[in-house]
C-alpha cells in the first residue's frame, strides 16, 4: 500500500469543517493511486511531473506530490488558490 504524508502547510490549509471530507479523500487516493482504471472515479489530475491534485468536490483540491511508495499532499484550496500555489512553486 502506499504511504500518506501531510506537510506543515497543507494541515493549516485544511478547515476544520473540511477535516472528515480530506480524510475521506486521502484514503481514496491511498487505495486508488497507481491504478489507472479507478483514476477516474477519484477526480485525479496531473499537474507536472509527479505533481497531481485530487478533487474532494466541485471547489476543493487537494495538490499532492507522488515518489515511488509516497504521496506527499502540500496543499489545499479552491481553483484560483490552487492556480496561485502552482506560480509560487
């Protein structure tokens, strides 16, 4: 199984009223990840290389990174937080 890690950042993105909805994502994206076939069904999106983000609905996204056996998750927010993440890295 692959393994889960949340930075410093991407906990203080996280709301408190969001917490049970990216818990729930994080476990689909554990089980899900490196299975093409189910890709689909988890609102998954390359962004660059090694670098994905995961839906947990229509205005929340998880950004994550991916290593062998890893997924780092970084950030968190709406499309334009997102998309202002992405210019600062």
């Amino acid at each position: 199984m692959i393994s889960l890690e949340t930075t410093k950042r991407f906990r203080k993105c996280v709301p408190e009223g969001r917490r049970a909805e990216v818990a729930a994502a994080l476990r689909r994206e554990q089980q899900g990840f490196g299975q093409p076939h189910v890709h689909s069904g988890l609102g998954l999106r390359k962004l660059g290389p090694n670098l994905f983000e995961c839906r947990t609905d229509r205005g929340w996204r998880l950004v994550f990174v991916a290593a062998k056996g890893l997924l780092t998750f970084d950030f968190a927010g709406n499309h334009d937080e997102v998309q202002s993440y992405l210019r600062g890295r």
